[in-house]
C-alpha cells in the first residue's frame, strides 16, 4: 500500500454540530437528532450524495452537520460526514470539486505535472465531464469520483447503479480515440482501504466499462483522503495513493 503517515492538509470544512442519524427517507433527507451543542429532535438535513451509504448512514450512527441558510431551501442543515469505527467519513460530495482542484494545483499526479491551464466542466461527447486540463502540448479530460465504501481492504465505487457514471467511462475512451489523454481521479474517504476497484455486484455494467477503460489506456488514479474534526471543523487530509486490486484481465 502507497498510503503514507505524511498527511498533506487540503480543506477545511466548518461543522455547527454533532447528530444521531433517525431515519433517511430518501436518497437525499436525512432525520437527525441534534445532540451538540444544542439538543433538537428529528431536524431536517440535506444528504448531498445519490449514493447508497448503508455502512455510513443508518440509524443510530452519529453525523457532522454545517447550517445551511439558501433561499428556498427546505432543510436547515448540510449532513457533511458518518462515522465508521473510530473515523468520520465525508458524505457530502459537494466538496469533491475543491478536494479534486487542490489535486491538480498541487501536482500530486505525476503525469500531470506540467499542467498550464485547468478548465472545469467541460462537455465532451453526451457528458459533462469534471475537467479537461491543457499543458506541454497536450490535453487531458478528466472525471473525478468520490469512494465512501470499502469492504476486506478494498475500496470500491459505485456504491448504487450508476448509468452516468458508466457514460462519462465511455466518454473518457472516447477522448482516448479522439488523440487526447483521459484519466480518471478516484477520491477514496476510506482509510482503512488497501487497493480501488469497480464494484461489480452493484453495478456490472459501470465494472465492464472500468475494465475496457484501463484496457484502452485510461489511466486511474486512487486517492485517499480522511475527515478528522478538529474543533468546529472537519480536516480533510490527503494521505496517499492506492493501487488497483487487478493488473491481470485474463478473466475478461
């Protein structure tokens, strides 16, 4: 495992309060009773993530939570992470994007080093893809997604089917076959996790499509990342990079 103890501070994200997690609705509300500093029961909060999150959000697991005050807003809170074990795990993947920013500013990707201009959300093909980054001659579109499941050691995304994210996969070959680079960043909140892969008895389809893509060239860049609280903030710290649970495709 590459994952070292020389943590690299990237973001700081304000926290109100602590929660225990009631009951989620839907995929996107969450019921919390708020149990610091204040103590209010069945609050209203926001799940910024589609994702499944079953090990993270259950009932019973305590929440980081950030006010929210946007206008026509119909909860007053942001759920921003769920602990597992003795750590938090960021759910809120609205902070992907300057999480994935400070990774390109920062050089951490060895292939992209001589970066000379970043561009975010760009369309290629039928999507919207999270960057196409110029530099040395060269152009390079970029999807970025986020991991919050692991199971044995093995970090794996998608953690619900995903038909979007199957699509920008395909795009990324595509721009491969068009002359550019394709790379996909893959920000893992587990730090327990040993190796990234697609997981497949979720969603097959996305873990066919991974598959071609590494074949084809894309190239995968898994990223760890933990939440620790610190005072009123949540820390994110980028602590290294993991491989990929396969390098044969004999089976495929």
């Amino acid at each position: 495992m590459n994952v070292n103890l020389d943590k690299k501070h990237v973001l700081d994200i304000p926290l109100d309060t602590e929660g225990i997690l009631v009951c989620r609705p839907n995929r996107f509300l969450g019921i919390v009773d708020i149990i610091t500093p204040i103590e209010l029961k069945d609050e209203k909060v926001h799940i910024h993530d589609p994702g499944r999150l079953e090990d993270i959000l259950f009932p019973g697991n305590r929440v980081l939570l950030k006010r929210a005050n946007g206008k026509g807003r119909k909860t007053g809170w942001d759920l921003i992470g769920g602990k597992v074990g003795d750590n938090f795990i960021l759910t809120h993947s609205g902070y992907h994007r300057y999480i994935s920013m400070w990774v390109l500013e920062n050089r951490i990707i060895e292939s992209l080093e001589n970066i000379e201009k970043i561009i975010p959300e760009q369309i290629f093909g039928e999507s919207r893809l999270d960057y196409l980054v110029e530099g040395a001659g060269n152009r390079t579109w970029i999807e970025v997604k986020g991991c919050t499941f692991a199971e044995n050691g093995k970090a794996m995304f998608p953690d619900a089917p995903t038909s979007r994210g199957r699509r920008h996969v395909e795009e990324l070959i595509k721009a491969l076959q068009a002359g550019d680079n394709a790379t996909m960043i893959v920000l893992i909140f587990r730090r327990e996790a040993q190796c990234f892969w697609a997981h497949e008895k979720i969603d097959p389809d996305f873990a066919a499509a991974f598959s071609h893509a590494i074949k084809e060239g894309v190239k995968v860049y898994p990223l760890v990342f933990t939440l620790e609280k610190k005072g009123d903030y949540g820390q994110v710290f980028y602590c290294g990079k993991l491989p990929l649970c396969r390098i044969n495709f004999s089976e495929s």
